[in-house]
C-alpha cells in the first residue's frame, strides 16, 4: 500500500477489500484474507492521529468516528476509541465484521450459542476462545459469530472496524448476557457516532 494521504489510504484499502469480495465471496476464507490486509493499515495509524480523531472526553467510554459508508449503507469503516475497562458484552452483528488494532489492546472472548433458539428471550452461550487485539493485530467475525470485548490496556484502544453494513443497519443484532441468558435486541442505531470527520 503506497497511498500516503488518509483518504488514498482509506480509498485504497476498501478498493482492495472489494475485489476480495467481487473475487470471492464473503467466506471464511476470504474474510481471513480481508483481515490480512486490513492488519496492513496498522503501518499507515499515524494518519489516522488523535488531533483528528481524539479519544473520548471526560467521562466519555468511547468514541466512534465514521470513516466511510457506501451509499448502500456497505462498507461502514471506523474509527473506534475505548477507554480502559469499557468494552461490550457478548453479542453478534448480523454482517461481517474486521477489526484491526492501532493502538491499546482488546481482550476478545469468543462464544458460541449451545441452546436451540426455541425460548423466545433465552439463549445459553459458552465460551469458546479469547484473543487480545494489540497493535498490528486483526480478527474477522462473520454474520452469527459472538464476542464480547474489554479493553485491558492502560491506555484506550484505537482501532479500525470494517462491517459488511453499517450500525444503524444492524437491527436485529443481538446482546447476550452469560450467565443468567437472556437475550435481547440492540439496535445499534442507539451508538452515538460521530460522522463529522468522514474521509470518503
Ligand atoms: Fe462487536
């Protein structure tokens, strides 16, 4: 990737993940490869600065700046900042989902849903595996995978999140809670998202 401007480097990227798509398909395998090459952002983070994109204020838990959405509503980039400790608990995003670190580090715990899905409310899940996300690092989730997310570093996390749709498109997604398994939906539509310093 020899784009050296923020929008070249963001254009770039979403070009390549593209043709990845066009080529492949949405699979486990080429979600793999989409992941490969968003880790490559990670050598262009200095474009994506904190005067630009600044970590959330006072009190703030995080902060989420919309980088690109294709007027389809495909393709929704951001940028996402999350002080230490705060993160989400295990839910799903109903789209493909790539994350790649820049900065700070976020625990990923994995789960898989174990029940039937035939009590309206109730879900059992259990955990499958867990990641930490740090500088360099990606992961890919498809449509069903769940995860939950805390960030452990001392500092807040400053990440690059790709999804097949954009948030406010996710409706049905779900949130799940571990231990007592209810489940319930989240629009995400509810996230405040800061579209004042969209690149594309
Ligand atoms: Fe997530």
């Amino acid at each position: 990737m020899n784009a050296s401007t923020l929008e070249h480097t963001v254009e770039d990227f979403l070009d390549r993940v593209r043709s990845i798509e066009t080529d492949q398909g949405i699979n486990r395998g080429s979600l793999d490869a989409i992941g490969e090459l968003a880790a490559g952002l990670a050598q262009h983070k200095d474009l994506f600065d904190k005067e630009r994109f600044p970590p959330p204020g006072d009190g703030g838990r995080s902060a989420l700046y919309l980088l690109n959405e294709d007027d389809d509503h495909g393709y929704a980039m951001y940028l996402v900042c999350t002080q230490p400790g705060n993160g989400a608990p295990p839910h799903d995003h109903t789209t493909w989902a790539v994350i790649v670190g820049f900065e700070g580090d976020e625990e990923n715990v994995l789960w898989e849903r174990i029940d039937d899905g035939s009590a309206p409310g109730r879900a059992e899940i259990r955990e499958t595996g867990r990641v930490v996300l740090r500088e360099g690092d990606s992961i890919a989730f498809g449509p069903d995978d769940i995860h939950s997310i805390k960030t452990v570093s001392e500092g807040s996390t400053r990440h690059i999140h790709l999804y097949g749709k954009c948030f406010d498109q996710q409706t049905e997604r779900v949130f799940f809670n571990a231990e007592k398994g209810p489940v319930k939906n989240m629009p995400s539509g509810l996230l405040p998202i800061d579209v004042s310093r969209r690149v594309l």
